[in-house]
C-alpha cells in the first residue's frame, strides 16, 4: 500500500508523513522542491503541484491512500511587529494541534473501519482570540499586541492579499457567526488516537520560536 501526501512539507503533512513512517507505511511525499524536503529515510519523494494537474498523474501511479490538506497562519506579524491584527476577537474555536491531525490521518489511512467517514478534529479546549495571543505570548516570553479590526477593515485587508468576494462573504460570516461545530470540544483525537488531545499551551511552546524576531 502507498499513501500519497500532499503538502508534504506544510505544517500538517510533515506530522502525517512522521506519523506514516512511524507504522512503517509505504509513503510517497508530494512537493514542488524535492530539494528541501528533507524526508526520513525511505520517504518516496515526488515533485508535483496541485495548481499544474498533469504533474499529479504519474505522482497518484500505484496510490492507495491519499491525504489532501490546506493551512495558514499568524507568525509573521508577530515576528516583526509584536502584534496580531483580527476581527471578532472573542469569537470561539476548538484549535487542533497539528500533530493531532496528522496521527487520526495515519490511523484512518492505515486501519480498518473508517472508510467513508468523516471525523471532526478539536482540540481540548475553546479560546478567543484573545486566549490564545496571551497564550502565545507567554510561550515566547514577550507580550504581543492585539488590534481588533472591524469587519469592513478586515475585508479590505482580504482583498489586498487576493482573495475573491465570496470567501471574504465566508470568513466574515464563520467568524462573526461561528457555527457550533467550530466552538464545541469533541473526543475524536482521543477515540480515534487512544491518546488525547494536546492543548494550545503545547502547541505554542512547541513553535515559540517561530515567532520570536530573528537576530
């Protein structure tokens, strides 16, 4: 059996790569630089861009398995201008580390009884926004500002970095109306994983570094 990951080197698709190799999977890593993905060793390492679909026929040749996923994150104005700029700061979310996800991947994509389903993730906790800039800036050991943006300077902001009407309409509806899945703690790391959720707190210890300015 192979199993194909794509953004093998973003965030999530390391951790389910780790989690792959730790069960001794076959794993094919999809990325755009093979050069700099720096894999364990028997890791299948296949150039190909999901934006180009002809470079995906011959990296899905012999695939059993396939983990599609995408992200993003705050790090950058954090590192340079101690600060985070959002809307709806005391809107409530369940974060789930990333690590979580990759080992429920690992376990669904490896182990009988979960095809056709569907898992929601959350981690063991509701925050704000708020919490969690506190969170993090205790982690790196410096305080980090938080500027509420009103909903029109956030979509504006949105549609400076590119992004069309219909998924600022998105955004600013899930995070002014958060839907009750996206606010409610649930067990499934843990019942899927037999270990449980990790928190935040770890989280942020774990990339404190990431958003400390560099020398």
């Amino acid at each position: 059996m192979t199993i194909l990951v794509t953004g093998a080197t973003g965030t999530v698709g390391r951790q389910v790569v780790a989690e792959l190799v730790r069960r001794g999977e076959r794993v094919r890593a999809l990325t755009r630089d093979p050069a700099k993905a720096n894999f364990p060793a028997g890791v299948e390492t296949v150039r190909a861009d999901l934006t180009d679909p002809e470079t995906l026929i011959p990296a899905l040749e012999g695939v059993t398995g396939l983990h599609l996923i995408t992200f993003g994150e705050w790090a950058e104005g954090v590192r340079t201008e101690d600060g985070v700029s959002e809307p709806f700061v005391d809107r409530l979310s369940a974060m789930v580390h990333e690590a979580d996800i990759g080992a429920v991947a690992a376990v669904a994509l490896t182990e009988a009884g979960h095809a056709g389903r569907t898992y929601a993730l959350t981690g063991p906790e509701t925050l704000t926004v708020r919490d969690k800039v506190r969170i993090l800036a205790a982690a790196r050991g410096k305080d980090i500002g938080l500027t509420e943006l009103s909903a029109a300077q956030a979509a504006e902001r949105w549609q400076r970095a590119g992004m069309d009407q219909e998924t600022i309409d998105f955004l600013l509806d899930v995070y002014g109306n958060t839907p009750e899945v996206g606010r409610t703690v649930v067990d499934t790391v843990e019942r899927v994983t037999g270990r449980p959720a990790r928190t935040f707190a770890e989280w942020a210890q774990e990339h404190a570094d990431v958003f400390r300015a560099q020398d």
